[in-house]
C-alpha cells in the first residue's frame, strides 16, 4: 500500500512537471493591440455666401417708416427698373425717399388724383440716375436731372443746395432737406426727407404758349391787292366818261 502511494505520488509530480515544462516552453502569446482609429478629415471651411442682388424695397423694409413710397415704387413697378439698373449695369442710383409722414402732410386726396403716368413720374422725380455722396453735393450744378426727365423750368426741375451739413432741395414748390442717411454703398444712396417733393410740370403744369397767329399767304396779298380802290378809280373814270358824254346835267350829277 505504501508503494502504491510512492507509486501515485511519483506520478502527480511528473505530470506536474512536465505540465510546467511544456508551458515554460511554449512561446508567449502575443499582446492584443486595439486597431488605430481612422484618422478624422476636417471639412474645408464654407466660404460665406455671395451678397444677394441689391433690393431698394427691402433695404427701405429693414429701415421702417417708409411703407407708402414702398407701395409705390411696386405699383408702378419703378422697383423693378431699379432692380435691373443696380445689378445689370454700373451706373448708380441716388433715391430721396419720404418718410410715411412726408406722405400724411399731402393735401388729402393727392395720390388718388394723380394718373398713373403721374404717378410714374412722381416716384422717378425721386430718383438721380447716378450715385452721390453727402460730400458730392457741395459740388454738383443744377439743376439736377432726375428719372422723371426734363429738368428745364416748368418741367422737373430739381436744385440741391448744401450748406455746413444740412443738405436743401427745391422742386420749385417743395422745399425740404436731407434728414438722415437710410444707405450707401458706393453704388446706391438712399437719403430720407421730410417733404414729398412735388415737381412743377404735375402739381402746377403751366399752359403751353400760345400758337403763333399764320402769316399771309401771297395769294391772298394778291387777292387783297385786286379788291384795293384801283377798282374804284376804274369805276370813277366810267362814270367821268359818262359825265362828259351827258354835258351839264350829267356834270350837276356828279355834283349832287
């Protein structure tokens, strides 16, 4: 029994052995390595967007009080031409925009009197086809050529006037000045004023000059020619020779 144990005993430790052998030898397992993360790619920065077409009504919608001559400029379509004129061409554009309250001190029914055409011509007569600077009017002549056409008296004449920093303008009946900066660019300027600017030729249209009187044809020179008293003396001469040819009697005839 003793030897049996021996026995058993021998072989536990051989099998042990040779377990921690066997693991001694064996190659060392590799460690784990965790997979390297993709590499993150940033995004180009957005470039800021291009600056949209510039709008008159939207910039007078931004500043306020200025719904009426934004009414306007749409029912006459005057928006869309300036549209068109700021994007499409260089040519600038200066505006005198009334506030709503230039609008509320016309004379009531002003604007529903005016036709269409007038209408047209009272929102361009706002309008100077080129741009200018407060600086640049100290220098400009006038009279001023607006949108609304001729600028000739009696027609839309427009005078601006500076003096120190106050800013004058003159239809011939409005009176007014410049009361704020509402814009500019370099390309637009919008200026606000106080007073609807009427030009002449739609609120006192003068009457056109009278025609001149037709001259006299030579024809009919001639026609009063042959009506002068030549044929009286024609006649006269007759009624001498009749005289003559009836002696005294005809002669106391002649007389009478």
């Amino acid at each position: 029994m003793k030897q049996f144990d021996h026995l058993m005993l021998f072989f536990l430790l051989h099998t042990s052995c040779s377990t921690l052998l066997t693991l001694a030898q064996a190659p060392a397992a590799a460690p784990v390595v965790a997979p390297k993360a993709a590499p993150v790619v940033l995004a180009p920065a957005s470039s800021p967007a291009p600056p949209g077409p510039t709008n008159v009504t939207k910039i007078l919608e931004k500043a306020g009080q200025f719904s009426t001559f934004i009414r306007l400029l749409k029912a006459t379509e005057v928006a869309n031409q300036l549209l068109g004129q700021l994007n499409n061409t260089n040519n600038g554009i200066t505006i005198f925009a009334p506030s709503d309250s230039a609008f509320s001190s016309l004379k009531s029914g002003t604007l529903n009197s005016l036709s269409d055409e007038q209408k047209v011509e009272l929102i361009q007569f706002h309008i100077i086809p080129t741009y200018l600077s407060s600086a640049q009017f100290q220098t400009i002549s006038n009279p001023l050529r607006t949108q609304a056409g001729d600028s000739a008296d009696g027609k839309f004449p427009l005078n601006v006037t500076s003096s120190g920093d106050t800013v004058n303008i003159t239809s011939g009946l409005t009176n007014t000045s410049v009361s704020g900066t509402v814009y500019t660019d370099g390309q637009l300027a919008v200026y606000q004023i106080d007073r609807v600017l009427q030009p002449l030729q739609i609120f006192d249209p003068r009457p056109p000059a009278p025609a001149p009187a037709p001259s006299k044809s030579k024809k009919k020179k001639d026609d009063d020619v042959a009506d002068s008293p030549a044929d009286d003396s024609t006649d006269n001469s007759k009624a001498v020779r009749f005289t003559m040819g009836n002696n005294v009697g005809s002669f106391g005839v002649t007389a009478i």
